[in-house]
C-alpha cells in the first residue's frame, strides 16, 4: 500500500507539473524554469520513496556463535516510528516536503507538514494529492502557522520524530524543545569552490555563477567561498563578472529571466548588508 500510495503521488505531482510549479514561482518568487526543475526533482524524490518502501524488511541473525544457541536465529523487523514532523524552509517548498512526507509515508508513520510561512501552498496542494493518492487522512495534516507554534508541535511528547530544514539559530533551538525526541537536521551550509591553476577557467566561472546565482542564490548550497589560484586569478575574475553581467534579472514569469526577487523585502536588505558590510572592512566590488 505505502508504495503504491506514493508512486500514485509522484503521478499525480507529474500530472499537474506545470500547475505546481506556477504556484511555486507564485508564492516564492522562484523562476518558472528552476520551479519546473524543482517539480521535477519532487517526482523523482517520491518515486524513490515508494522503491524504498518495498526494501524495508528487516534482518535474519545466526545466534549459533554462542554455545547453547545451535540452530537458533534471531529475526529483526523494522517499525515505523510514530508521528513525523517536517518542518521546511521556502527556498525549495515542494521538493524539500516530499524529502520528508516521502520516508515518513514509505515507512508507515502519520506525517505533519509544517510548510515556510511564505511558501505555504504547495505544501498545502501535496497534502490534498497525496490524500487524493489514498494516504489515510487520519494520517496526515498540513500545518501552516508561525514559528512559535511550530515550537509547540516540536516539544509536544506525541511526536516521535523531528525533521528540520532551515537556518541554524531555529534548528538547534528546536533541537533542544524536543530533546527527547530523535531529530535530523540540515542547516545550510557554508559551500566553498577551489579553482586550480590547471581548471578549465570559463567552465570553473560558469559553474559558479549557477552555483552562486540560482533561485536569486537562496539555496543552501550556494556557492559562498571561491578561492582561485593566484596563476588564474584576474583570468577568472573577468569571466565571473562577465557572465553575472549577462545574467538576466526580472520577472520570474518570463521563460527568460534568470534571477528573480529574493524571498522578502528583509531577506535583500539583508544580503545587501553584507556587501556593504565587506566594504567596510577593505573588500572591492569588481
């Protein structure tokens, strides 16, 4: 049942793609070529789920090693946990809730999806398909809410498991409301690029602007760090401004556009703040 309710999920999330995926540049800003993309991914993330849920049985162990025991098998079953709680950020709405619904699902615990905030709906349209794909609804809510009542969902004793994606201060602060709990956390990162001397230099700046510029560079790994080696450097410099020069901002409606608005007015000001911040302590803006 748990693989055929999510291959049906991944179905029907690949049926209404086009729909999906409008939402998301809807609701996040997201450019309708990286949200199809995204789109994508969920289906894939929810057809491996259901694989999964097939090869979940369990182990069969020889006791036979100990005197006493000849003859004697130790059989292991896997068991679903409980109530899961996924909590996701707005950078990848969709295709970060399916990372979580999608083992919680193939697994055979009831699930709650607590979406961002500012991305609530497509978390709210996966939740309306996977009952559609025969999940039982007794099984499953979607919770959008502040930040304080997701702190409530975290430290309630019902939940059996924490899953959280989003920025490090909220993640171990949850971590320790629900410190009985077992959690999994993924907190962003800090993702650096190292260009040799011996790189193909336009491939290396290529990649880094995509790495660096996708989804207005609100991904958790997004290029953040490049060291280039000194026999390279202004090489490199000039192909990197180059292309970001070339990239095209605006709407992200229009097939076209490359980067669109960043998530809220306080999220740019913030990034804002970090160039100026840089230039204050001797950076150059190139």
């Amino acid at each position: 049942d748990r693989h055929r309710i999510l291959s049906r999920l991944a179905t029907l999330v690949e049926e209404r793609a086009e729909e999906v995926a409008w939402i998301l540049v809807r609701e996040g800003g997201k450019t309708i070529t990286f949200a199809r993309a995204e789109v994508g991914r969920a289906v894939e993330t929810l057809r491996i789920s259901a694989e999964e849920a097939r090869r979940m049985g369990g182990e069969v162990i020889p006791l036979d090693w100990t005197p006493g025991n000849e003859g004697r098998l130790a059989i292991t079953r896997r068991m679903p946990i409980g109530p899961v709680l996924g909590i996701i950020p707005f950078n990848f709405p969709l295709n970060l809730a399916c990372h979580k619904l999608g083992p919680a699902v193939a697994s055979g615990n009831s699930f709650i999806l607590k979406p961002a905030s500012a991305t609530p709906v497509s978390g709210l349209v996966l939740g309306d398909l996977l009952l559609e794909a025969g999940y039982p609804p007794e099984a499953l809510s979607v919770v959008p809410c502040p930040g304080e009542r997701a702190e409530r969902l975290a430290g309630d004793p019902r939940i059996a498991f924490l899953s959280f994606t989003g920025s490090p201060g909220v993640g171990w602060n949850l971590k320790r409301i629900a410190w009985e709990k077992k959690v999994s956390l993924e907190l962003g990162g800090n993702a650096a690029v190292i260009v040799h001397e011996d790189a193909l230099v336009p491939y290396a700046a290529g990649r880094i602007v995509t790495g660096g510029f996708v989804n207005a560079g609100q991904v958790c790994i997004s290029v953040q760090r490049v060291f280039l080696h000194r026999n390279i450097y202004e090489e490199a410099c000039r192909g990197i401004v180059e292309l970001v020069a070339g990239l095209k901002v605006g709407d992200p409606r229009e097939e076209s556009c490359e980067v669109g608005p960043m998530i809220n007015a306080e999220a740019a000001a913030a990034a804002y703040e970090k160039v100026l911040e840089a230039e204050r302590e001797g950076a150059r803006v190139i």
